[in-house]
C-alpha cells in the first residue's frame, strides 16, 4: 500500500477474475462538509476529475448515470447506470454489473476522524466477466482516477469550508 499521512491507495489481485481497490484521503473539514460537496453533484463539471459527473439524486434506491472520463488525455465520456444504496450523511455504494459483464462494487465512505477531520474513502471490486482479462489494466486506472477525484475533492471542500486554522 502505498501510503501518506494523508492518503492511501492500495490494489489488490485476490483472483484472475477479482481485484480490490482502496483510496483514502484526509480533508480538513467535518464530515458534513465533505458530504455536502459529494452530494452536490451539480457542482462536478467545475472540479472533479475521472468521475465527472453523476446525473440523478444521491437517495437511496435512486438511478443515476455516473459519467466517466477514464483518460484525461481524451475528451471521451463513459456512462454507466446504477442504482445505489445511500447511508444519508456517510456513504453511497452501487453494486451491480457492467460493461463486460464485469461486476462492480464501488464504495464512497465520509468517516470523521475525531479530530474535526474527515477521512474520505473511495474502493471498489471488480470481478467477474472480463475481469480476468482485464483486471490488472483497470484495477490500475482506476485507483489512478480515484486518487485524482479524492485529491479534487480535498481540494473543493477545503476550499468552500477554509479552516479555522488558515482563516
């Protein structure tokens, strides 16, 4: 795992056809501050980087259409629907097959840190379908994109609610 004292990022292979990824990173801010920014997906198209944008509600049980720019190179746009499951003020996580037949189980955790901090995390699995194919190539990606959007989001949050500390 490589690690900081403020981020983690870690890709596991448990099988040909399963990879875990997890991501982590330390915003300076409460835990509804970082929720209210990652629920505000209106505001993606300003700062967020790899998951661009989410088009519908974070409620749970809602659809939404979670859009993807995997290459920062490249103006091309991914869209996968989903469903999600949402822990109002802590989590939202969608389950659910992909392209390839690749299932993903893609988490968004705000967990405070007791000290008016909030660790936020991003993981995922992916397995199944295509996975053992191309598992290695995506697990990297997408560990490289969640890092980018995490290290965005600090960066939004942190500048919507400047601390005590710098103000």
């Amino acid at each position: 795992m490589a690690t900081t004292n403020l981020e983690n990022v870690k890709v596991e292979r448990i099988s040909a056809s399963h990879r875990r990824i997890y991501t982590d990173i330390l915003i300076n801010a409460t835990p509804a501050q970082v929720w209210s920014v990652l629920t505000d997906t209106a505001s993606y198209q300003h700062w967020a980087a790899f998951l661009v944008d989410i088009q519908g509600k974070i409620k749970d049980g809602e659809k939404i259409t979670a859009v993807f720019q995997t290459n920062p190179k490249k103006e091309k746009l991914t869209t996968i629907e989903h469903t999600i499951t949402v822990t109002e003020g802590s989590a939202f996580y969608w389950a659910e097959k992909g392209p390839g037949g690749i299932k993903d189980n893609h988490h968004f955790v705000v967990e405070p840190t007791g000290d008016g901090k909030t660790r936020f995390i991003q993981s995922d699995e992916i397995m199944k379908g295509i996975t053992w194919l191309v598992g290695g190539n995506l697990s990297k990606m997408y560990a490289n994109g969640y890092q980018a959007f995490n290290r965005m989001l600090k960066t939004e949050v942190e500048r919507r609610f400047p601390s005590a500390e710098e103000a």
